[in-house]
C-alpha cells in the first residue's frame, strides 16, 4: 500500500486529523485562575446556528469584545479618535464544549507575548459558571498609527495594563 493520502485541511481519508510538524499542540480546555482578567459577554439569538449552538465565527466576535472591552474600560482605548489603534494580525481557536442562547458567557484574557509595537492575547471562554473553558484561542494586535497604518511602539499606559495581563498558564497565576 503506498502512502496515506491527505484530504482538504489536513483531515486524512481515514477521517484522522494530522497535525503539521511546524505547528504548535491543540491547546486544552483551561480553568478560570489561567486568565487576568474578565469580561461578561451575553449571546444573543442570532448567535446561534442551525445545530442550535453558538456558531464558529461568532467565537473570534467574543474575543474582539473581550479584549477591546477590556482596554476601553481601563481607558487605554478610544476607538474613535485614539492615535494609535490595533489591527487584528493573526487569529486562532479551539472548541471544547458548545456554548448556546441564551447561556451568559464569561471571556477570560491573558498576555501571552509583549512586542514592541504587538501583542498576542488568549482568550478562554467559558459557559455560563462552568470551571473549564468551552473554547480557548488566541490573536495578535500590531498596533499603528491611525493614519499611515505604519507599526508604533505600545503607548506607555496601553503597555501598563497589557503588563499587568501577563499569566503564567502553567502555572495560572499573574506573572509580575
């Protein structure tokens, strides 16, 4: 028999996911002491599919919630007339249990990476008062100037807050 052969996204024919060699391991469902910082996200009936739970995409809309609430409410975001805003350069998630309308959903938020102009945020989600997240995931933020969209360095009060989001996830506490 010769080699296995590869399906459409790296499902092979037997049904088996593989996992390219370059890529880092599926991230697992985490508990809540693994993040800094929370925010209450509620879903609404749109949200739903079909299957009757929360659509995939509306997953990557909770954590651009998340964390832009977050940085709006500690006033170190102003989406309508800040100099220095956030673009979503990379974006990734993983799904463990199937939240749905009309659970409440809790985000958690982390610092995982702190750059000089860019920041890698991960986001657990969890359904309604369960310990483990449902879906854990992650984006980068490189943040430009408004105008010419060219990278800057963080803003030192961004830089204050996103700091003080850095957790250690092995070891679930905050990493100052």
């Amino acid at each position: 028999m010769g080699p296995r052969r590869r399906g459409v996204s790296g499902v092979a024919h037997n049904g088996a996911m593989s996992v390219p060699a370059n890529e880092p391991s599926r991230r697992g469902p985490e508990p809540r002491s693994a993040y800094a910082a929370f925010r209450p996200i509620t879903t609404r009936w749109m949200d739903n599919d079909v299957y009757g739970r929360v659509n995939n995409v509306v997953y990557y809309s909770f954590f651009d919630t998340a964390v832009n609430g977050l940085l709006m409410d500690a006033g170190v975001l102003d989406i309508h007339h800040g100099e220095v805003i956030g673009l979503v350069v990379e974006t990734q998630c993983n799904y463990f249990a199937p939240i749905a309308f009309p659970q409440a959903v809790a985000a958690g938020v982390r610092v995982a990476q702190l750059g000089r102009s860019s920041v890698r945020y991960e986001i657990g989600l969890y359904a309604g008062d369960a310990d483990d997240s449902a879906a854990a995931g992650h984006f980068v933020h490189v943040y430009v100037d408004r105008v010419t969209r060219r990278p800057v360095a963080l803003p030192e009060p961004l830089k204050t807050v996103l700091q003080s989001w850095i957790v250690d996830p092995n070891k679930g506490q905050l990493a100052r």
